[in-house]
C-alpha cells in the first residue's frame, strides 16, 4: 500500500520525488511533500466527487481500508468534519476508530492527528466522530450536521429509520456520504435505498477479494475453508451475493432426510440423554425424545398432546414413568414458562433434571445470541455429521421451517416462536426436545457391557401415541 518509505514529515519536510508505479494514484499534502497510496484499481472514483459512494461487496474487497486511507488522506489535505457512524456503536470498539488509528502509524501521520479516546483531531482542525445510529434521535445527529463526509461502515444493518434521519443531516454544501456493506438480504433497506433504486449521483460499486491485490494469503486460507465448511454461506459472505428466502433456512431439508434414512449407530459408552420439551398450553404438545450418541431413533418417542399436557401433575407423573422405563443418564427440560414448576416438581421427587431456558444466554456467548439457537446449531451438526433422526414428518418440518439472522453483535438467532406462529410456522415442539438433548455436554459412561446399556432397543415405527404407550 506505501510503496516507498517516503517520510512524510509534512509540517517541515523535504520533496521526494514520487516514483511512477503502475496503477499507484499519488496524493500531495501540498506542493512539497507526497504521500504515496495504492487502491484497488476499480476503487479509483474513490478520489472524485460523488454524493453518495457505495462499496459493497463480499469480505476482504478492500471497502474498509480503501476508505480509511482516503479519508485519512483527505483530512490532511483540508480541514474536513468527519462523522463514522455505524448502526449500533455501544462502544468506540465497535467503532472504525481502530482502523484509522492504525493507518495514522503506517501512513506516518502522527504528527499530524492526535489520537483521542472518542476522536481523532488534525492539526489544521480536521475532526473525525464517530457514532451509532440507532440509539440517536434526530436532535441528536443535529450535532453533525457540518459534517463535509460521513462514513456509515457495515451499513447492511442500517434501518430505514437510521437513513431518514440520516441523510437530510448531512446537509452541508458539498458534503458526501460513503457506504461501505457486504450484502445480506435482498430486502434489506440499505441494499433497496443503494443497490436496487440508487440515487442521482451515486457512485455504486460492487468490489470482492478477487479485486484486491492485498488480499492475503490468511484471508485466502478462510475463503478456501469457507467454501468447503460453509457452502451454504460462501456466496454471502465471500462473494457478496444477496442471500434468498430459502437461504435463511437454519436446517436444510436433504440434510434432514438424509439423516431420517441413517441406520442408528452408537457406542457402548455414549450416555443416554433425554430431551423433554414441556408445553405451552395451547395448541402446543409436550415432546420426549431420548438420544444416545449419534442415535436419536432406537428409543421411542413420546407425545403428550396439548389437553392432556394441560395437568402438570398428571404431566410429572407421567415423566416419572417414562424415566423409570428408559433410564436416561441425563434428563434436559425447557424450563421457559410453564416448565419451571413441573422442573421444580422432578427435583423435589429426587430425579435430577436439568431446567434449559432457550431464551437465556448462549455458553458460547460469542457466535450464538442464546442458548436456544447454540442448541439448534448443536443439533444441525450433528445432523450434518451422522445423527440419526426419527423419521416424522412433522419433524421434518419444524427442523427445515424455521430461518435465522444476526443480531447486533452480529451472532446468529434463531427466527422467534411468536413470529414463527405469526407466519402460519409449526410450534416446533418435536424439534426443540431433540435439541435439549445437546443443552450440555454429558461425559462418556464406562457400563463394562454393551448389554447393559439400560432401556429397550425398539426399532419400530414410530407412528407413536404416546398416551396409548403409557
Ligand atoms: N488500499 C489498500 N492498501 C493496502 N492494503 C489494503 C488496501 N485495501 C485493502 N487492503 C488489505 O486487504 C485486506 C482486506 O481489506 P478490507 O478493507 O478489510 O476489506 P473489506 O472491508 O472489503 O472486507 C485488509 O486487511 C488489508 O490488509
Ligand atoms: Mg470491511
């Protein structure tokens, strides 16, 4: 990106002459002293002056740091008010702060912005802010509004709210809004308002890896990982393809037939775990499925319809016989709602059950936004790496029914139930009783004899009624 060690010592400095390198686009500080950077040669109009300048694309095109630079280069150029603004900006982490820091250091331009904890200030009064757009109403963008550039980063989360109150506060005479995105859905108001009906004098420019001369060999090893590890994803996430409706599915359907045709398959020493998802009233049913290992089909599987759910303690004995019968070594049950008294209930008759509320935080607090979804992607591995399933169809659709998104630390969340009702979905009963199966990590359990693994090995059909089976 520098391609010479040129000291840009500015505020006194001495001419170096700029080399001419192919492709290099050469900014002066003034006529004495050069800084010499590089884009991505579709990115050249990044120089020029457009309203609006759209950057999308999928990871590693160079949006971020292109911008950063330019931005940077800019500010040094004419005292500039610079606002970076993002959707959610909790913290000044979250924010492009970072970014710019860093390129102050490699472009040599500490003597020129003194870095500080919530702005970055250039000694010709060049002011870079940085802010989140959701939690501001418009009196309080108001304080931006001499803003010359605004930089909205990330912008695929950007509401449509964020962008009305946005873009009549960037009002200055000449003033520019940069966006920088990689795509998500189609229907997403940024894609709509930048990519699919753009304003007049928007600059719209997709950009990917494959544009990027810098794209390196680590962000190479991760788009190769992606492509085998994460097909369904690759296009989004590397090549900047919107995702479609379908694409939202959490559990795709092959991987679910596939694992309904699988004969079950365990060790000895797999611990048989139980899955009970209580109900909800209503319409809902009260599930039981047990799982030992990668065989979720030998054991039978139990349905407590909604009426006869509607006894909790006709529920709790119930469940006490059917512990009785199967013997299971771990017993996980929802505990949202109504689950907890009859949980509670378990405990004080001396069977140790575990309580899961779905709703409650993710173990792995990083990739998943609760504990429900971390369950369900617990779930779909296993079905993408052998798990045996019961062959249901009402299973099969309420594992395939059911889309997720980000939320705004950009972890995945499952679709809600209420909304999945709203949309005509099936409550997925069945389903979340197998995923209660992986809540926790049970260790292996040393039986001496395979034979001794307790419950029956049923193998049937499992056209089951459970009510009849108690
Ligand atoms: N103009 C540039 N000069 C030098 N390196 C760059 C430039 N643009 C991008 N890169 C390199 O490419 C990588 C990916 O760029 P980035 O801006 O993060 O992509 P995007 O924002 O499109 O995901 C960066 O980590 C950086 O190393
Ligand atoms: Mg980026």
């Amino acid at each position: 990106m520098i391609t010479d060690p040129i000291p840009p010592d500015f505020m006194t400095g001495e001419l170096m002459p700029p080399e001419s390198i192919p492709g290099a686009m050469l900014e002066s500080i003034d006529d004495e002293h050069c800084i010499e950077v590089e884009y991505p040669v579709i990115l050249a109009p990044i120089r020029e002056y457009h309203r609006y300048k759209v950057l999308y694309g999928g990871r590693g095109g160079g949006k971020s740091h292109t911008i950063a630079i330019e931005l940077l280069l800019r500010g040094v150029k004419d005292p500039l008010r610079i606002l970076c603004a993002r959707e959610v900006q909790k913290s000044i982490k979250q924010s492009v702060h970072q970014l710019l820091s860093d390129y102050i250091q490699k472009l040599e331009l500490s003597a020129f912005y003194e870095i500080l904890d919530t702005e970055i200030r250039g000694c010709n009064g060049t002011v870079f802010n940085f802010a989140g757009l959701a939690g501001n109403t418009v009196d309080g963008l108001k304080s931006y509004e001499g803003a010359d550039i605004c930089w909205v980063e990330e912008a695929q989360t950007v509401s449509s709210r964020s962008w009305q109150i946005l873009t009549p506060t960037i009002r200055k005479e000449g003033s520019m809004i940069w966006i920088s995105f990689n795509p998500f859905m189609e229907l997403d108001p940024t894609y709509l308002r930048f990519v699919v009906n753009p304003p007049a004098g928007a600059w719209v420019q997709r950009v990917n890896w494959s544009d990027n001369p810098w794209f390196s060999d680590e962000l190479e090893k991760e788009r190769q990982h992606c492509m085998i590890a994460d097909p369904d994803n690759y296009a989004n996430i590397w090549e900047g393809e919107c995702k479609g409706a379908s694409d939202m599915q959490f559990i795709t359907t092959p991987s679910v037939r596939e694992s309904m045709e699988r004969s079950p398959i365990y060790n000895g020493t797999d611990p048989l775990i139980c899955g009970v998802d209580l109900a909800r009233g209503g319409g809902d049913d009260c599930f039981i499925v047990f799982r030992r290992g990668r065989d979720c089909k030998s054991e039978r599987v139990y349905k407590i319809g909604g009426e006869a759910s509607r006894n909790s303690m006709r529920v709790v004995a119930l469940l006490v016989q059917l512990f009785r019968d199967h013997r299971p070594d771990q017993i996980n049950a929802d505990e949202g709602s109504m689950g907890g008294p009859i949980v509670d209930r378990l405990n004080q008759l001396n069977w140790q059950v575990t309580g899961i509320s779905f709703g409650s935080r993710a173990l792995d607090q990083k990739h998943w936004a609760n504990r429900g979804t971390e369950m369900w992607a617990k779930m779909r591995e296993w079905i993408n790496t052998g798990g045996a399933l019961p062959k249901d169809e009402r299973l099969v659709s309420e594992l395939t029914c059911r889309e997720f998104g980000h939320d705004n630390k950009d972890r995945v969340i499952l679709e809600s139930k209420k909304k999945m009702k709203a949309d005509g979905k099936p409550s997925p009963d069945f389903a979340d009783a197998v995923a209660l199966t992986f809540a926790v990590e049970v260790a292996s359990i040393e039986r001496g004899h395979k034979d001794d693994i307790p419950g029956l090995r049923h193998n049937d059909t499992h056209d089951y009624d459970p009510l009849d089976a108690l």
